[in-house]
C-alpha cells in the first residue's frame, strides 16, 4: 500500500537522509510517549515518541528496525496542515500531509450558510483542496435538497460539492472514483453528521464504531475519539477519521477572501485600500450590500468574521494591535477632516 503516498511526500521525505535499513512509515496514531506508524503494507508498528518534537496523525517518517517501542523515527517536512482555531486564540493542529479536505455536513446542516462559510474558511487555510461532503440527503425533500444546494454554491463559490447517503447508497460510489488518485482525505464536521460511516462504506469495513443520533433532538454523538488513517481499496490512498469538532472559530491567518469573493471583488472599487467597509466613505462593498447586489445577511456574516479574526491578530500581538488601532484611528480622522 502506497499510504496516500504522493509525488510531493515522495520528495520531502526523499530531502531527508534515509538511516540504514529504515522503510518510509505513516503516523496512524498519536499517544502520551508512543505513536503508531503504518508501513507499506499496512501494518502498524509502535515507536518511542520522539521528545523534542510535535508528532501528528499524517507525518510521514524514516522508521529504523529495532525492537517494539524502541525504533529510530526521523520526520519529514510536512505540507498542508490542517488546523482549527479555537474561541480561546488557540489553533490545533489536527492533522498533517493532506491532499483534500472533505468538509462534511449533514443536507439539514448545509442550509446554514454561517457553518458553510466556517467549514470553507478551514478548509482553504489548510492548503489542501476543500470539498463539501454532503451527508443524509435521503433526509430531504428534491426542494430541500436543490435549496441546500445553492447554498453551499453561495456561502463557498469554487468548491466542489458531493451528495451522499448512507441510506440509498447515493454518492458513494462518486466519493470513491473522488480517492481512486494517491492522496490523503481527512473529513472534518460536527459529532453525528456521519463520518465514520463513510469511512466504513469506503473501505468496506467496519474499523470504525457508529453510533445512532440521539432520538430526542437528533444530534451526534463523538464516537471517534482519536485521529485514525484507514487504507482505501486499491492500495494508494488513504481517508482520516477525525473526532467531531464542538468549535470553529477564525484563526489570525484566516483566508476570509478566498470564500468572500463577491465581496472582495467589490473591495476593490472602495476609495481606500484599508477601507473597513463599515463606515468609510466611498466604501464599494457597504453600497453594494445596501442596493442588494450582496445578500445583506452575508455582508453581517462577512464582518463579523472580520472582526473575529482582528481580534485573534490583536491577542497574539497587543503591542501591534494598539499601534496599528492608533494609526488607523488618525488615518481616517485625517481623510474626513481633509473631507475625503
């Protein structure tokens, strides 16, 4: 099994001196003072936890032989991590090396187009390619359906979006020509939303537990409780299992501009460059949401994003943050009292 070997893990781990003897390995899972690694075949081998290093679920490694426990590790480089920001300024790295990022929502979460929005943010900040996987549409009525649809086109213009059920068997078979390329797929989403059970569906096993939603207001419940990589027939690619995300908040890197396009293409005929789009004058993009050329709810969700990711950039940076609030604040006192 290549393990989602790709020619870009290929040539950072071939930027690493390979040790004697030492076979190229995947994380498949992370504890206290040991971690797991997949070898080509598919078998896992446990090794001592490297002490001065940060390991994740992802990282590729030179394993060298040696008794249970005891093995040599050196890691290679990584590339497209993905990670989620917490409401505390936090950010977690979840996962690492992956190609695709399935954003997975239930066909009733997907008529939300905040979370769509969230889960696309995320998604790009990876670096991976984001794609919505849309679960329980055998939930919805073809209206429902067509209407969750062009929400997700709306809220996340540019990517790509597969229905599923579990029920009927619909999309499965789409989502499996999706990973028939070497690549790594992690699914992201809420507890419940059915992540486990595609990843049984895939790989035609039941490695992962399931359990029912809640009868009493039919939501999940965190059946995965670790990061798992499970081996997809054919040998070449792999799909993480990831536990359900409670928060999703806005890093200080956030890409807003990569999901706010519409919004950003009117950005660019504001009279300032560091317009804030709330109260400048000369501001494209508070005109256009006023005239209804952008859904003024998705202008609201828009800055409140802006303001969330400002706020995480002001605690990691206070010094920074009462500077740069000064120089704006005189900027704009400057531009009206010259009456611009």
């Amino acid at each position: 099994m290549a393990l989602g070997l790709t020619s870009t893990a290929r040539r950072l781990a071939e930027s690493v001196a390979r040790p004697p003897d030492a076979w190229l390995g995947r994380v498949s899972r992370v504890d206290r003072r040991s971690i797991s690694a997949l070898d080509p075949s598919g078998a896992e081998h446990a090794a001592t936890l490297p002490g001065d290093r940060d390991v994740l679920v992802g990282d590729w490694a030179w394993i060298s032989p040696g008794d249970e426990g005891e093995a040599s590790v050196r890691f290679a480089p990584r590339y497209h991590v993905l990670t989620r920001a917490k409401s505390s300024g936090e950010v977690q790295p979840l996962v690492s090396n992956v190609d695709l990022v399935l954003l997975t929502l239930t066909a009733r979460e997907a008529m939300r187009p905040g979370l769509v929005e969230r889960l696309a943010v995320t998604g790009w900040e990876s670096g991976a390619t984001p794609h919505f996987l849309v679960t329980k549409v055998e939930e919805l009525s073809d209206r429902e359906r067509g209407y969750a649809l062009e929400v997700i086109a709306a809220s996340a213009p540019g990517i790509d979006t597969t229905v599923t059920s579990a029920v009927t068997d619909e999309g499965i078979q789409t989502l499996g020509d999706l990973l028939s390329e070497p690549m790594s797929a992690v699914l992201l989403g809420h507890s419940g939303v059915g992540k486990s059970t595609l990843v049984n569906r895939l790989s035609s096993t039941d490695v992962q537990a399931t359990q029912a939603v809640r009868e009493r207001d039919g939501k999940g419940r965190h059946t995965t409780t670790a990061r798992t990589i499970t081996p997809l027939p054919g040998g070449v690619s792999v799909i993480i299992d990831t536990p359900g995300i409670r928060q999703l908040g806005v890093s200080t890197r956030a890409p807003l501009e990569e999901v706010f396009t519409d919004i950003e293409a009117f950005a660019e005929s504001c009279r300032f460059t560091d317009c804030s789009h709330t109260q400048d004058a000369g501001c494209a993009v508070r005109r256009a949401a006023e005239s209804g050329a952008i859904s003024r709810e998705r202008y609201r969700r828009y800055l409140a994003l802006v303001r969330e990711r400002e706020f995480m950039q002001r605690r990691e940076n206070p010094q920074r943050r009462n500077k740069g609030t000064e120089y704006s604040r005189f900027a704009r006192e400057y531009r009206r009292a010259r009456g611009h």
